[in-house]
C-alpha cells in the first residue's frame, strides 16, 4: 500500500540542507581557489609556478575541491538521518551491460553538451579543461583515476542518496544526477555528467554499494584523460604538414604514422561500438529498470515543488548556473 506524506515539510527541509551543503562545497572551492590564484601572484608576482606550470593548474583543481570544499559539505550533511540502500552484489554481466548503457548515455550527452555551448555561446565557447586534455602530469591521473571516482561517488552516490532515498528511489536518482551535471559548472560537461550520474546512481540504489561506481568512473575517467590523450598523442599528424617533400621521404611518413594512426581509429570504433552497444541495451532493457516504493515516498505532483523549490537547492542551482554562464564567454 502506498504511504502518503501529509506533511511536507521534513522533506523539504532535508533537500534544503543538501542543497545549502552543496552550495557550501561551491563557495569554499571558488574560495580557495581564488586564495591560490591571487595570494600567490601578488607574493611572487604572476610569473609564479602555481600559475604557469601543468603542476599549478592540477594543485588548484585538488586542494581546493578535495582538502577543503568536499569536507565543508560532508560536515553539513553529516548528521542528517540516512537510509541507505538494501545491499546486494552485482554479477560481472550486469555490471558490462550497465557499464554500456553508461557509456551510451555519456556520450550522447557530451555531443548535446558541446552543441549546446556552441549554440549558446554563439560558436565562442571553450572547454576550460580541453587545454589540459593532452597534459601527462602524474597529479592528473591522482586527480582524475583516484580522487574524483572516490570523492565525488562517496557525496553524489553514498550521501546524497542515503538521505534522499526515503522520499522515492527515483526522486533521489535524478536529483543526484542533476546536482552532479551541476557541480560540474559548464555545458560541455553538464549533459554527460549528469547521465553517467544518473546511471551510477541507478547501480548504487540497486545494489548499496559504492564500490561498483567507483570502479566505473575510475574507468570511465582513465580512459577519456589517459587513454585518449595517448592515443592521440601517437598521432603525429604534423609531420604530414611539413611542406613539399620527395615520394620516399613521403612515404616513410605514411610508414610512421600508420601504427599511431591504426590505433587510433581501433579506439574510435570501439567507442563508437560501445556507444552503438549501450543503446541497444538501454531500449531493450529500459522497461526493466524498477523502482522500488519507499518507506516517505513522496506523493504525485509534490515532489518537483518540495525537492527544487527550496532555499538550499535554489541557492545551489542559481551558483552553478551563473558559472556556466560565465563559461560560455
């Protein structure tokens, strides 16, 4: 039988503070990060290491996030009540079929992502990460293999959801998805980072346990920030580019680059094999998904108002959103 909530106003006040939390882990990164920018620069001037060095860029993407901003909303949650998910473990066939369906809706919503940008910004935007794509600092792999999957799996998935799930399985997946897009703070990552979340999410309600998405998005990472800049690093186009040559000298060049080149369009198929795969997984298997009624299920045409139209989840919206306005100039 289902279970009507009369009174709204603990649920509302929950997604409220979870929103006041996030908007926390914002304000508190864009606050040290600007103390690494500017504290440095007026101490040693702007020539300064933290500002022109690939080890600068990645301590100012891991300092801020990881040692004070992520902490900050783990201490305003921390206490809130929690319900989580009934455990159960995930066969290796499920987690590939999943592990598909993930990387389907990944990248369709990073071709959405990067249309909508260049629609919105009128062909001017750029992805603030796209210059660090090709950077072989041992600090991104620390930052993108390890300490995202971790951190941001450990808040998104386990805090969130443990207390949000009581109020509807489904209610809590999105929302844990969107707030995830968000964070991200620009169009080219919001669409695909909101549906890889959504799946992660789908998996952590389903089975109770992190580590199935930490090791997806562990994976997912290493292959976009190290793999594929490997790949394409072994692509030595330009030496196609280097004027007028001789047929010999010619072909020695199409000699060198074909290994490079080969691996290339191996990874590309798989890629697009893997996409192709995932959403043939995804239709036929989208009927399966379930959604299993909560103990507080909120009740129809409530759960918009009591979820989003809060203080703390506004706040945090209204944030993100101007960040990614901002990034579109």
């Amino acid at each position: 039988m289902e279970n009507t909530v009369y009174n709204l106003k603990q649920p509302k006040k929950a997604f409220s503070r979870i929103g006041f939390a996030l908007s926390a882990i914002v304000a508190v990164a864009f606050a040290a990060q600007f103390a690494l920018i500017y504290i440095p620069g007026w101490i040693w001037g702007n020539d300064n290491w933290l500002d022109t060095t690939s080890w600068g860029f990645w301590i100012k993407s891991l300092v801020p996030m990881y040692v004070f901003a992520f902490p900050a909303g783990w201490l305003v949650m921390r206490k809130m009540p929690t319900h989580a998910p009934e455990r159960h473990n995930l066969t290796f066939g499920k987690g590939i079929l999943l592990f598909f369906i993930a990387q389907f809706i990944m990248y369709a919503g990073n071709i959405i992502g990067n249309l909508s940008a260049m629609i919105l910004s009128g062909g001017k935007a750029q992805n603030a990460i796209a210059e660090y794509a090709m950077d072989t600092n041992p600090l991104k792999i620390l930052v993108m293999v390890i300490l995202a999957p971790l951190f941001e799996e450990f808040v998104f998935r386990k805090l969130l959801i443990d207390r949000t799930r009581a109020y509807g399985e489904k209610a809590a997946v999105f929302f844990s998805a969107i707030t995830f897009g968000l964070l991200h703070q620009n169009f080219f990552q919001f669409f695909y980072a909101f549906g890889v979340g959504f799946a992660f999410a789908y998996i952590y309600v389903r089975t109770g346990k992190l580590r199935y998405t930490v090791i997806m998005h562990a994976v997912v990472n290493f292959m976009g920030a190290v793999i594929a800049p490997w790949i394409i690093s072994q692509l030595d186009l330009n030496a196609l580019m280097s004027g007028a040559m001789t047929e010999a000298e010619m072909m020695k060049v199409y000699a060198d680059i074909l290994p490079g080149l080969m691996l290339y369009l191996l990874y590309a198929f798989f890629l697009l094999g893997s996409a192709v795969t995932g959403l043939v997984l995804f239709i036929v298997f989208f009927k399966r998904f379930m959604w299993k009624w909560t103990e507080w299920q909120l009740p129809k045409n409530t759960a918009f108002k009591t979820i989003y139209l809060n203080a703390g989840v506004i706040l945090f919206v209204v944030i993100c959103l101007i960040f990614m306005v901002i990034s579109l100039f």
